[in-house]
C-alpha cells in the first residue's frame, strides 16, 4: 500500500501497520511518499511535472514478524516511487483545511 501525502498519511501509515498486524497479515509493504503540509493541488501538479520533492518511506513486516524500517529517502519523485513497487492502492490525503490570512 502506497499512501500520497503529508503528515497525516504518515500517522495513517503507523495506524494501517498496527491494524493490519493485529489481524494476522504476513508481508505487508507499506509505502509512505509525502511532503508536509502539502495540498491535494500541490500533489497533482507534482505528478504532472515528475517533481522530485517526496520523502519516500517504507516498512515491511516478513512473515517470521519482524519489522524493518527503511530510513527516509528524501528528493523522490511520484513516478520514480510508483514504477519501484507492485501497488495495490494508492490513496491520497491533503491537509484538512486550508487557513487563508488576508
């Protein structure tokens, strides 16, 4: 599972790992491309120009129940990330609101 987006995607990714253990899932691959505080527009037109601006995380958990953390790999682009990894979703989350100071 691929997650697209900011801190939250990062929190989530923690959440799905812990829920998705607890069930019994072997060999889970959960990626985690995201920029902070970044918008859902700043997203598409990142996929639209093979911006290179992603911290790009993974972890894994092996069938025997270990746990390995990839260290962050910073200046990864959306392509780059997607064409690496057989994905089966990719969901994305922008921030939850947008504040505007006139």
């Amino acid at each position: 599972v691929l997650a697209i987006g900011n801190s939250f995607s990062a929190d989530a990714m923690e959440w799905l790992y812990n829920i998705a253990s607890s069930y019994g899932f072997e060999n889970i691959v959960l990626g985690n491309a995201y920029i902070g505080g970044c918008t859902l527009e700043t997203h598409c037109s990142n996929s639209i120009n093979n911006s290179s601006s992603y911290i790009y995380t993974i972890k894994i958990r092996q069938v025997n129940g270990s746990q390995t953390r990839t260290k962050p790999i910073p200046m990864r682009s959306l392509r780059g990330i997607l064409h690496g990894h057989m994905l089966k979703t990719a969901p994305m989350r922008s921030i939850s609101i947008t504040i505007r100071i006139s």
